[in-house]
C-alpha cells in the first residue's frame, strides 16, 4: 500500500478533528438562542430545574430532552468561574456557508464588514459581534489561529449575537483583504497615529462597501495589516489622553460607517 503524504494525512486529522469539535454554550440569553436557532446542530442540553422553567418555550422548541441536574453539583465540562445560570448547551461550531454571499450581505445599504487582527479575548469578540449585529454588518472575520474561536465565554458576552451574527474565520487576513478590495470593499485600518480621520476616509468613499480592521490592545494592528489596508485611520477624541478597549472602538467605527452607508 502507497504511504500517504504527510500533508495529506495532516488535512485528514485536520478535518476529522473540525467534524468532532463541539461547544458549550452557557447561560440563559446565549442557550435560549441557540436553542431557537434552526441553523444550531444541538447535542446536549443541560438545566437546572429552575432554568428549565425560564427556557421552558426555547425548550420546547427545540424538541430536545433536557436533562435536569442539581445546581450545587452542575455536571457541564465548563470552567469553574464560568456563570452559566443554571444552563449549558453541548453545540456543534455555527458554518456559515459561502464567505462571498456572507461578506455582501447584510442590513441594506452599502456592505460593512469587520476585521480583526489578533483580538483573543472572547469577551471583546463577543461585544464586537453585538455591535455588529446592531450596526448590520455583514460579518466578523478573525483569523482561525489568531482570534478568539468560538466557545462559551464568546457566545455568553455576544448575548445570543453569535447565532444571527455571522462570525468567520479564515486562514489569512493579508489575502482576505485582498480579496475583499477585489469585491470593491475599501479597506481602512484603525490606528490612533494615523493622519486621517475615520469620518474624513468615509467621506471621501461614500460609494464603495468599507472593511474596518481593528487590532488587539496594545500591539495594534501588525505592519503587513497596515501596510495592506488601503488607508490607516482614527477616531478623533476630544482630549489628547486616553484610549479606547477595541470593542468601543468597533461600536464606535460601525456607528460611524453605518451613518455614511
């Protein structure tokens, strides 16, 4: 018998372990949501009676068979300090289909899309998805190995944001912009040394969908990001001290997008 390539037999782990890997959810707002999300592979459901009597028409539903546990002796494989209320919610990972038809979707208008460059918090990424489900982009794109992936603490800040929010991860951020301003998107980087400001940008691109890329806390965004964007950009402040958390700073660039969208 023929030995496989290495690299073969890597793409088949790889893909035999994205078909096992399963989430779990917790707490009432993102579990309740999961539970009406046609689109949620549900696996296992565990309540406390008390949270099965608040989930009780999610529940029903679903059509799934809760089972019940006492809340002193909660039986989930979840983090000790994770505030799950009495819910947690055993989830296959959201796939979100076709990246093109995701990426020039959205709440009508011009499409916006946000990109993040190595934000591993997961409460950042979840706020950042709320936001951008109020604002109506189009998607989030992290990067499969350098954002927050998809797990309980995610899905519990976005409060319920991660069923309807599409999230996507890709495996390169320099060519998904590329590939983005191929599809007409104009590509601004937020950097708070830029020269320009995010209204002045959006002023002078009022005809083209707009991808808003955003770095972690502290580093910011890397220099092959910068250097790929198309404009660095800032959001002005009114005193020459301070900073924003990059979530506030997404709530903020989206509600400012979204004026001029």
């Amino acid at each position: 018998m023929t030995k496989k390539p290495k690299w073969v037999v890597q793409k088949e782990k790889a893909r035999r372990d994205a078909e096992a890997e399963t989430v779990w959810l917790f707490g009432l707002h993102a579990v309740r949501d999961a539970l009406m999300n046609p689109d949620r592979e549900r696996l296992r459901l565990i309540v406390t009676k008390n949270a099965a009597d608040k989930l009780a028409e999610a529940i029903a539903a679903s059509g799934m068979q809760p089972e019940i546990a006492d809340a002193r002796k909660f039986p989930a494989p979840l983090d000790p300090n994770s505030v799950h209320q009495g819910a947690a919610l055993e989830v296959k990972p959201l796939a979100w289909g076709s990246f093109a038809e995701r990426v020039m979707g959205g709440a009508g208008g011009l499409p916006i899309v946000v990109l993040l460059d190595r934000v591993t918090d997961p409460h950042n990424v979840g706020a950042i998805l709320r936001s951008a489900e109020v604002f109506g982009a189009s998607a989030v794109i992290g990067t499969a190995r350098g954002s927050a992936p998809e797990t309980g603490a995610l899905a519990k800040t976005a409060s319920g944001a991660l069923e309807r929010q599409p999230y996507l991860r890709i495996r390169n951020l320099a060519d998904t912009m590329i590939e983005l301003r191929e599809m007409g998107f104009v590509i601004l980087g937020l950097d708070g040394e830029a020269d320009v400001t995010l209204d002045e940008a959006l002023d002078a691109q009022r005809d083209r969908p707009v991808a808003l890329v955003l770095g972690a806390e502290g580093p910011g965004l890397r220099d092959k990001t910068k250097a790929t964007c198309d404009q660095l950009v800032k959001i002005p402040f009114a005193r020459d001290f301070g900073s924003l958390n990059v979530s506030n700073a997404a709530a903020v660039a989206l509600s400012r997008t979204r004026a001029t969208r």
